[in-house]
C-alpha cells in the first residue's frame, strides 16, 4: 500500500510539472484566447455611421470627398446616414477644435450601425480617421 507522504510527493512533482511546463498549465481552446473579432459589414450594405462626443471638447468631423466639416459639441450624438460600402474606401477624418489627442470606440450596435465614440486620450498623437474599407472591415487611424 502506499504511504500518505507517496501521495504527498507524487501531487508535488506534478504540480512542479506543471509550474515549468506553462503550456501545458495554460492550454485552452481558440474560444478561451481569442481576440475580439473584428468589426465589418456586408460589401455593398447601406451603413449608419453614429458618433457620439464623449469629450468635453468641440470636435469636427469631415468626410473627405465634402467640403465641410460637422462640429460636434460635447456629448452630442450625430447620425450619418446612408454611408455607402460600395464606395471604395470611404472614410471619416475627426479632430479636437483645441489639438487634443482622440481615441475611437467602434461598435456595432445592430446589423446596420457602426457606432464611433470619442474620447479624449492621452495617447499622442492619438486617433484621427475611420476607414469603411470596400470589402466591409473597418480601420481607425
């Protein structure tokens, strides 16, 4: 039969075991790792881009191909409509009225929004543009 102090010493070494073998202590599946899966949309889909001003500072937003910029005055909430995917690459550019770094949050509220918060960071030099790229992902630069 074995003795307590056997067991004892058979539960130290595979415990030691698996103190130098991390893989083997930290094996998980894809599901348990995995990164957050990046946003996109369906090529072609209509989009409603929402972005939302959660800085307590004046923010612009310009799409590029229009001539003029949108403020965005502290908490306010702005609706894009009708933002197509089909054009190539389309993008918004945001920036601080005062030069201040931003920081974009993307989400996907539902199957047809893409939701773009800012927020004020300290990061430098800090986020300045949203890319809807033609195949349906999204980018922030």
């Amino acid at each position: 039969m074995f003795k307590p102090l056997s067991f004892a010493l058979i539960a130290v070494t595979l415990l030691t075991a698996s103190i130098h073998n991390p893989s083997y202590t930290f094996a998980g599946t894809c599901a348990s790792k995995c990164g957050l899966h990046p946003i996109q949309f369906t090529p072609g889909q209509h989009i409603r881009v929402e972005v939302v001003n959660s800085t307590p500072n004046l923010i612009r937003i310009q799409k590029p191909s229009e001539t003029e910029a949108i403020s965005l005055s502290p908490g306010q909430k702005l609706n894009l409509e009708q933002i197509e995917g089909t054009e190539p690459n389309t993008s918004l550019i945001f920036w601080s009225e005062k030069g201040l770094s931003l920081q974009a949050i993307v989400s996907k509220p539902n199957f047809g929004t893409l939701r773009l918060e800012l927020r004020p960071t300290w990061r430098s030099p800090g986020d300045r543009s949203l890319y809807i790229m033609d195949d349906g992902r999204i980018s922030v630069f």
